[in-house]
C-alpha cells in the first residue's frame, strides 16, 4: 500500500484511514474515512471542494468537542450551585478519565458498558450508580445549552432502582463500642464530638460540616438553623443537652464565627472518612456508613415513641413518605394502642370453645 500525502491512521495498526485536507475556508480539517481506497477517494473529492469554494457539511464544519471539555463546565456549574460540590467533582473526574474520546462519539451503549464496568468494578449501590447517570446527563444537558452537541447518549437510559427502606442503626453497645475506639487512638479521638452532635440532631454529612455556622446558632434558645438543605428548604433544630455539650468544644477551637465543626487545632473539616470509616472497622461494627447515624437518631426518636409528623419535621423531610420507614421501630406503643380495644371489647369466644362450655354445663 502506497504512501499518500493527507492519508493517516489514528491509531497505528487499526487499519482505519483519516484524511487530512485544507478547507476552502483555509483551515486544517480531519475527517474518518474508513478503508485506504475510501480515504484515496474522500480526500481526492474534499481537494476539489476546496478548488470550487464549497463549503464542508455542518457536521465537519463544527469544532469536535471532547466529553473532558463537557465535565469541565459541569463542573464550575456543579461548584456554582451545589452546597457541597466536593463529592459530584470527583464522579465527574472520574467520568473524564472513562469516556477520553469525543462527545458526540459516545452512544447510548459506551454509557451502559461504562457504567456496568464501574458497578461491578467498585461494588456500586443502585444510588452510586444513579449519582454518576445523573451527572453525565447534567454535562450533556449543559452542553446542548451552550450549543457544544447536539443530542445526549444518556437520554431515554433508565436509572437503576434504589432501595430507600434501608434502616441500619447504632445499637447501644455498638455506639459504646465506637465511642471506645474512638477514645483509644490519639487521631481519632478529637473526632468524637462530630459524633454526638451527628447523632443528636440527625444532620447530614453536608449540612454539619459545610453548611453549619456560628452565626445560624442559637446558644441561649438551644436551637440551630441550615438555611438551605437538600430538599433547598431551610430547617431549625432543638439541640438537646449532649448536641450542646458537643457545641461548647467545638466553640472552644475556634473565635464563634464560620463554620463550626473543627479539628482540636481549629482547622474547619469538609469530611470525616479519615476517622470514622477506620473507626468503624476497629470497632467490629459491619455494614455502618455515617449516614446511618441519621438513621440512628431517627431511630431512636421512633423508639420514644415520637409521632411520625414530628420525625418528618426533624429530619427535614417535606412529607411522611421517607419518615415511613421508622415506622415498626415503635411496636411497643402499638402493643399498647391494641391492648386498650382489648379492655374495652371482650373478644367473641370461638365455636369449638362454645361447644366445650356447653358440654361441661350438661
């Protein structure tokens, strides 16, 4: 096969041919071909276009955009608009470093393949997986916007379904077993207060560390406030006395403005995975993530029996929906509820026990 001047392989040994040419509009252009003798042709046929001013099909015309260059704008918009974007910006590099090539290149099917691989690979939940669907849907949808493609691969892909009923609490001596490793390592030991407060208003990872200021607590009224939580409505929170307990160490590590979770030299903490997820494994407790201390607290506002509505309203939730899922954890009051029909309403003897009475009366 013969040298041509404007005829290359992409990648050496794929046998697939691109042509290279000047447009009439005198700019460089690359275009896939296929075959030698369809890039002979292609390119012999783009020459003469060019010799009679014609002008590429829009489709050449238009700057390739690579799917990096996509995530990068999710990603400022991601740092723009999210109250805390650390975790989406790292799906999104990740995302980079899977699809390298062009966007508009990527099918529905890359998508799928791509993220079965990541699932299997990295023991993804449905809820995992659905983060990162979301997030290449977002760099699509912001690409079109912006005119950069024209249509997302991701679009009409169904999400996986997620199981929201999961309720993994702190048992009482698990929490004692925690609070014990803990205290025994010297790192990790400045660390239990984020615990307490955790487990004492029920705030999630975001809202405590990142979103929590001295300025939206009230010491004298016992309250806190997040203006803006996930579901973007803002919350105000009783603190009872061990969340101001915690309050009071974490107020002694810093000057009472900003944010007030911080370490023992008052440096402020974005997150928590270099203590607790060790932690947990010290402390022989399986299948634990710190958004079950959420569930912790739920749990055992349940368990004193507080009414539903109210754990909606503590949580933060915007209906009973969610708040369902603690429902069987107060069966003793239900216990309670039915014994009082008991009292009341005598139970109807049953046939065989009517027939017994009357036997032993004859």
């Amino acid at each position: 096969m013969k040298k041509q001047r404007g005829i290359f392989e992409k990648d050496p040994g794929s046998d697939i041919w691109w042509v290279r040419f000047t447009g009439a509009d005198g700019r460089y252009h690359r275009e896939k071909a296929g075959t030698w003798t369809a890039a002979s042709n292609l390119l012999t046929k783009r020459k003469n276009e060019a010799l009679q001013g014609k002008k590429l099909p829009e489709m050449l015309r238009r700057r390739s955009v690579l799917f990096s260059e996509l995530a990068e704008d999710a990603i400022k918009y991601v740092e723009r608009e999210y109250s805390r974007p650390e975790d989406d910006v790292a799906r999104l590099e990740l995302l980079k470093t899977k699809f390298p090539g062009c966007a508009d290149a990527i099918t529905p099917s890359d998508v799928l393949n791509v993220l079965d691989a990541l699932t299997d690979e990295r023991d993804w939940s449905a809820s995992s997986r659905n983060h990162h669907h979301n997030l290449l849907s977002l760099s699509y949808r912001l690409g079109i916007l912006n005119g950069k493609v024209k249509e997302s691969p991701v679009r009409g892909l169904k999400r996986k379904t997620e199981n929201n009923s999961r309720v993994r609490f702190l048992t009482p001596d698990e929490e004692k077993k925690l609070r014990e490793a803990i205290r025994g390592n010297s790192i990790w030991s400045e660390h239990e207060p984020e615990l307490t407060l955790a487990l004492h208003t029920g705030l999630r990872r975001s809202s405590m560390y990142v979103c929590l200021v001295w300025e939206n607590i009230d010491l004298l009224g016992c309250t806190l406030t997040i203006p803006r939580t996930k579901n973007g409505d803002p919350i105000t929170l009783p603190l009872n006395n061990d969340a101001m307990q915690a309050l009071r160490v974490f107020r002694s590590r810093g000057d009472g403005t900003g944010r007030v979770v911080r370490n023992a030299a008052g440096a402020t903490l974005l997150c928590n995975a270099h203590w607790f997820v060790p932690a947990v494994r010290a402390a022989g407790i399986k299948n634990f993530r710190w958004h079950d201390v959420r569930h912790t607290y739920a749990s055992r506002l349940r368990q004193t029996g507080t009414p539903l509505g109210n754990i909606a309203e503590l949580l933060g939730h915007k209906g009973l929906a969610m708040s369902r899922r603690y429902a069987h954890l107060s069966i003793s009051n239900l216990h309670e509820a039915v014994s009082r029909i008991s009292i009341s309403t005598p139970v109807a003897p049953s046939e065989d026990s009517a027939t017994q009475k009357e036997t032993s009366i004859q």
